[in-house]
C-alpha cells in the first residue's frame, strides 16, 4: 500500500549537481548519486496510481508504481528484479532519458510537481551493479539457432541479450573500433561515463554474445556472408546521416563542421586520454578537436547542440552561442497544445546551458563568413519568422535584421536525414523511405529473414525507444526461429509516443 500523502509531505527535489566550475574542469558526469534518503523520499511520492498513466509515457512500459514503492520500502532486490524485467540497461535511460514518464506522471494534473521517476530509475540501476555486479542470466540450454546484429548501439545490444538469454547464439557486428553506438562516442562522459557501457559489455559477453568490431557490414563482410553464417539477420544500424545545409554561402570554409565531426572526434579524445590510446588530433581539413580559446557557434537546439555546448565548454571556449530557428518556447506546459499526458513542447534547460553560452532564439544562418584566408570568422545571421504551409516549412527572414555573430567554429547540430545510405541495404534488398528510414513489416522483418530496430527504423529518437524496438525485435526474431515459448515485446513497428494530434 503506497503512501497515500507522500505528494503532499514531500516537494520533488533532484540531488545538486556538481558546481559548474568543478565540473568543467572535468569529463565526470554532472549528477551524484542520490543517497538512499532522498530517493526513498522521491519513491513516497508516487500515488500508485489505479491506471498510471507513467506506462503509457514509457515505450519500455516500465512497472514505475512497483518499483517506486519497492524503494520506498527499502526492498532494492525486488526493486531491481521489478526494473529490468522491462528494461536491459536502466542505467542508459536512467541518465540520458528525458522521461516522457514524467511528462505523464498523473501528479502533473493537478498542478503538481511529476515524481522523478528518472532518477529513482538510475539509483535501482546502480544499485544492481552495487549488489551483484550485474550478475550475467546465461540461457539453460542452447536452441542451435544463430542471429547475426549489425549495429552495437541500444537496439542493437537489447536485441542481442534478449537473444542470448533465449539460447541463440548472437554475434554482433560493429564498424566502429568499440561497441555502444552513439553510447560510446556520440554522447560525452559528463551525461554517461563508459564505464556503465563496459560493465554491460561484460555481462553481455558472459551470457554468450560475442562481438565483432572494425566489421562496416557491406563492405567487410557481405550480405550474402552473413545470411550464409546465421540463421536470422537484425539491422540496427541507427540514423547518423546528419543534414547539412549546403546551400548556405561559405560552408565549405574551415572551421564549419558538422557537430558530430567534433563531436564523436572530442568523445574519442578523452576516451583516449582514459586508456592510452593515442588520440586524434584534428578534423580531416585540419582544425584543432579543441574549442580552446576560441568563438563557438553551435546551430541548433536538441540533445547533439546541448552536448556540443558542454564539450566546448570543458575544452575552454572563448565564448558559445547557440543558434535556434524556432522561438523561444514557454517554461510552462500550454495545455491547449500539448495536452497532458503528452510530451510538452517547453524549453529545455540542459545542464550544460547552466554553465554558460549564449541562446539566441528564431534566427538563422545567411552566411559563414570568410576571414579572407579560406577561415570562418563570423557567422551573419536574420531573425526570422517559420510557418508551415503544405507540410513544408517556410523561414522568412525580417528585412534589416541581420547582424554578425564572431565565429572561429561553427557546428551544424540539425539533425538527421535518416539512415546512412550504404552498400549494406542494397546488399539485404531494403530501401531507405522518405524520411531515410528502412519500413518494417507488422512481425519487424524489412526483408525475408532480415529483422530491423531503433533509429535505422524509426529515425533519428531515444535510447528508450531504441531499447524497446529491439527487445520487440528479439521477440520477432525468436518466433519466426521457432523459439520456445515467447519474449516480451513492448511495441509494434507502427506505434508512436503519445500525443493529441
Ligand atoms: C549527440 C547525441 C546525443 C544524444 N543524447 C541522447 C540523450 O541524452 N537521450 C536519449 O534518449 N537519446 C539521445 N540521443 C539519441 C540516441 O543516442 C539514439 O536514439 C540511440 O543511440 C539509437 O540507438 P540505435 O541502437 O538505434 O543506433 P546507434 O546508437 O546510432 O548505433 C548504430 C550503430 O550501428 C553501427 N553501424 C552502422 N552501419 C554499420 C555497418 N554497415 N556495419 C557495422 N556497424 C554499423 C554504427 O557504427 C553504430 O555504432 C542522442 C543522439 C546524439 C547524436
Ligand atoms: S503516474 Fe506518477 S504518481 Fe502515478 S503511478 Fe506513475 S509515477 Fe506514480
């Protein structure tokens, strides 16, 4: 019986940060733990609702009373037990998810503040690896059948322990040098150290998948190879073909890039400093992977601008604005918009835009503009207005708005176009459609035999929906390789995130 007060004794309340100047001295993430008092205290705020609507916000469709109330009352193994029966890796979302539960957390109805489910999450997440070091589940018996995953990112690594836990042999291919997907060198170390990565590599391996990395799938090691060694064939291959914006005047100058050039290159710098290997150190047209010292501008406003924003910000930029096509959006919910439950569109306030930076809001780009030696030295920018008409947008910009902006680095964070286009798909018989995805059938195959997961499958999303496609894809896998009994599978290919329109 939940505590039927505990909303109203208790405010939510989230651990401090680190201070910013510490932290940006440093790769460290930027949460400490919690401490068992204060989140047993979040945990008394759930309600237990009789239909709790957090499940419905949840791809993964997370047991979120349960495990509230779990720790609640101190009982961790159930709470862990409770929380990766839905979830393989709680310790991804738990940091990096930006909790559509909450948004659907009954106690923002009537005016209050959401349980921080998120955070209850990452503590039982982390007190499973205190407890048992992730103890590896090894399937009792093998069923004979081999399953080939390309792609190590969350789809990819969901999809290969529910697998292995099945009895399927999995091997899974990586191009990259390590496993983890934009995991391991898209997102930086202050959101998610690679240790959590490393720890469930470890459990992984121990459960029987085996990984194969430095493997680009289409090019190594064809199609035909792979459906010759194995029995099924899953496609993860996320959605990294990022948009650019060509037709901008000066884009070719040195110093714009896309964001994720720097990115992934700054992310493999501080991985290289933690293990030894030698670290890259400039982009191929030469600049410095080093913000030091210098004007950044960062174009764009989701996850990949925010994080550009803190890489630049612990490599020691001179100063960062972050540009924005859209206006300002509210701090408060419009409830006529985006009706509760749905995911709110508000201004999200990351904790790297607390350690400094510049936001301008519904401007854009005309021109980069040359130093005169082929370098960027400034950005020219026009407020603007955006309207949709047909489905396309349209940017005007406001005559006699333009002004200049100094730039030495410019990072393009405006999204994905989808799936890269690659010898792999013509090699399996799919087809990118016209958002860059690859369509899956009702049962998840995008071709006889060959399943498809994640973002290669829903475009550029979430780790959350990641992790639950390629559980859903596991169970597809496992029926049509006549597995005995049946895997949980949390979505269908068609289904969307809540929302009113
Ligand atoms: C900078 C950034 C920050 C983000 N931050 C967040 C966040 O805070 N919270 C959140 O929920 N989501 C975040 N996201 C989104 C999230 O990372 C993705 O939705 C998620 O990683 C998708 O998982 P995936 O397994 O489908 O693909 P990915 O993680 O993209 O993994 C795909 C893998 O496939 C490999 N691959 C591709 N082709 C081949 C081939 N031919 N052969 C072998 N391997 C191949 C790639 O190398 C890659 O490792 C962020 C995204 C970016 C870019
Ligand atoms: S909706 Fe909120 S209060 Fe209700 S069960 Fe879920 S977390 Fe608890």
């Amino acid at each position: 019986m939940p505590d039927p007060n505990g909303f109203l004794r208790y405010d939510r309340r989230l651990p401090a940060r680190r201070p910013v100047p510490v932290r940006i001295s440093d790769w460290r993430e930027v949460y400490p733990p919690a401490g068992e008092e204060l989140i047993r205290e979040q945990a008394t705020r759930c309600m237990d609702c009789g239909i709790p609507f957090c499940h419905d916000g949840c791809p993964l469709g997370n047991r979120i009373p349960d495990w509230n109330d779990l720790v609640r009352t101190g009982n961790w193994d159930a709470a862990v037990e409770s929380l990766h029966a839905t979830n393989n890796f709680p310790e991804f979302t738990g940091r990096l998810c930006p909790a559509p539960c909450e948004a659907a957390c009954v106690l923002g109805l009537g005016g209050q503040q959401p349980v921080t489910i998120k955070q209850v999450e990452v503590e039982i997440a982390d007190a499973a690896v205190a407890r048992d070091g992730l103890r590896p589940r090894p399937a009792s018996a093998p069923t004979g059948r081999s399953v080939a995953v390309v792609g190590s990112g969350p789809a990819g690594l969901a999809a290969a322990q529910q697998l292995a836990r099945a009895g399927h042999t999995v091997t899974v291919y990586e191009r990259d040098d390590a496993i983890g997907g934009l995991l391991r060198y898209g997102i930086p170390d202050f959101k998610l150290e690679k240790q959590h990565i490393d720890k469930r590599l470890a459990q992984l391996t121990a459960e029987g998948v085996r990984f194969r990395t430095g493997v680009d799938v289409g090019v190594d090691v064809t199609a035909e190879q792979l459906r010759a060694e194995h029995d099924a064939v899953l496609l993860a291959c996320g959605a990294l073909q990022g948009r650019d914006t060509p037709e901008t005047p000066g884009r070719a100058l040195r110093g714009v890039h896309q964001a994720m050039a720097h990115l992934v290159a700054a992310n493999r710098v501080v991985a290289a400093a933690g293990n030894g290997r030698p670290a890259l150190a400039t982009l191929p047209d030469g600049t410095p992977i080093d913000a030091a010292g210098k004007h950044v501008v960062i174009i764009g406003g989701g996850d990949t601008a925010a994080d550009c924003l803190g890489v630049a910000h612990r490599q020691g930029a001179a100063g960062v604005h972050q540009l924005d096509l859209y206006p300002q959006p509210p701090t408060e919910r419009d409830a006529a918009r985006d009706p509760w439950p749905t995911w709110p569109w508000l201004l999200r306030n990351y904790p790297a835009h607390e350690e400094g930076g510049e936001r301008v809001f519904a401007v854009a780009v005309q021109e980069f503009v040359d130093d005169g030696t082929g370098q960027v030295r400034a950005v020219r920018i026009a407020e603007v207005t955006v309207e949709k008409v047909d489905g396309r947008r349209i940017v005007t910009p406001l005559p006699g708005s333009e002004r200049e902006i100094p730039a030495d680095l410019v990072l393009l964070a405006i999204g994905f176009e989808g799936t890269e286009q690659q010898p792999l798909l013509a090699q399996f018989g799919v087809t990118r459609n016209a958002r860059g995805a690859v369509d899956a059938r009702p049962d998840w195959q995008a071709a006889d035999g060959v399943f498809v997961a994640g973002d290669m499958h829903r475009g550029a999303s979430l780790i959350v929906w990641a992790i639950a496609e390629g559980r859903a894809a596991a169970a597809a896998i496992h029926a049509y390789l006549g597995g005995v009994g049946e895997l949980p599978a949390p979505v269908d290919p068609a289904r969307q995130p809540l929302a009113a329109r």
